[in-house]
C-alpha cells in the first residue's frame, strides 16, 4: 500500500458544529503532516507528528486540535471554525530524507 | 513563511513545446523536491535532487540544482495536454523535526 487515504473528501460544516478529519496510511513512514491549501496559494504546514509525538505546530489556532492515535493514523479534530477556514486540508507522511507521500485531501467549507 | 519563489507564476505552451520552470530559496537545504498538484487535489511527487547532486532526470523531466544561487529549474520536454497542473518546488527544513515547505507554484497550461 503506498496511498495516504483522506476521509471525508468533502465536508461542510457550521460554524458551531464538531468534525474531524481522518488520515491513514501503511507505509510504515513515522513522520506525518497536516497542510491547509487556499486557492491559488502552495499548501502551508499546520503540525508535524514524528514518532506519534506533536513535534512542530507552525502556530495554528487551537479551534483545530490534532491528534496521533497510532503510527498509521492521523485525526484533525475541528471545533467552532471560522469562514476563513474554509480550504483544502492534505495530510502527508514521510521518512526522514525522502518524498513526501499526500492524500487527495479534504475540500471543508465552513458556513 | 514560504521557504522559495518560482518563476513564472503562470506559463502557457503549445502541446510538444517544452515547459521550464524555476525556483529559488532561501536556506541551506538537503534535498529539493518538485511536486504537480492537479485541480486543487492532492500533490503528486515528480522528482528529489539532493544537495550534492546538480541533474536529475526522470523521463520527459530533467531538475537541475544550483546550490551557489540557492536555485532549481524543472524541464518538461515534450509537453502533453495533461500536463496541466500546478508545480511547486520544495525543501525540507529541519526545526527539530523536519518539515517540507513550497514555494508559491507554477500554473502550467498546454494548449492542444
């Protein structure tokens, strides 16, 4: 299996609601990434989990609260989102020294 | 912040023309990396050049590395129709635990 699978592929979501997006992959790689990508902009990095553990969060708002279950998984858990969230989110996993492997990631529009 | 520039931030061709693309950045780095992302989904990786290397090729894609000018150039030879996609270079930083970072892409279209 070489795939990051992303689910859902696309959600809408109130700006009161709870959601959370989901991340796999089982390519054994132990570093794994969330981006959030705006139209016409490169993807930005939001967190970094290496060896299950947070290792970088590039200062992203604590209405999105990552979480590392397992080395195979990867969950962003979303509370009381703003408009200006709305993006497309890809989640990545890696090894040390190599590409990076993204999903197809998850088109969220928050209303 | 963005690690690079690339140039040009838009590039249209005809089908069989060749297609280059560059990228600047801004620190030392161990490898660069070009990926395609078609329609807003997600990003494919092309091709890694390291450091100490100065050319890659991968079949119609030839990457070239400057480390003196902090730059990269991707070459497709041959363009296609579904060629079209965005490209973005990008290179790992190490802060404590490594972390890829784009530069601002190239939206390449090939016209029939």
């Amino acid at each position: 299996d070489t795939e990051v699978t992303q689910t859902p592929k696309h959600l809408v979501m109130g700006m009161t609601n709870k959601k959370s997006l989901k991340c796999e992959q089982h390519m054994g790689h132990r570093a794994m990434y969330w981006y959030k990508q705006k139209a016409k902009k490169p993807p930005e990095l939001m967190f970094v989990y290496s060896y299950e553990k947070l290792s970088i969060n590039e200062s992203v708002p604590s209405r999105f609260s990552p979480e590392c279950p397992n080395s195979s998984l990867l969950n962003l858990h979303l509370h009381a989102l703003q408009p200006e969230d709305s993006a497309l989110y890809l989640c990545a996993s890696s090894q040390e020294g190599y590409s990076y492997t993204f999903g197809s990631g998850t088109r969220l529009t928050v209303v | 912040s963005q690690q690079g520039e690339e140039d040009p931030q838009a590039l249209s061709i005809q089908e069989g023309e060749n297609a280059t693309m560059n990228c600047s950045y801004k620190t030392s780095i161990n490898n660069l990396q070009w990926y395609r992302q078609n329609s807003g989904r997600g990003l494919v990786h092309l091709i890694l050049i390291r450091s100490n290397e100065r050319e890659k090729h991968s079949g119609r894609l030839r990457v070239t590395l400057d480390t003196s000018k902090k730059s990269s150039s991707l070459l497709i030879t041959a363009s296609r129709a579904a060629d079209t996609a965005s490209y973005f270079c990008a290179t790992v930083i190490i802060q404590g635990a490594q972390k890829l970072v784009f530069g601002q892409g190239t939206r390449l279209t090939i016209n029939p």
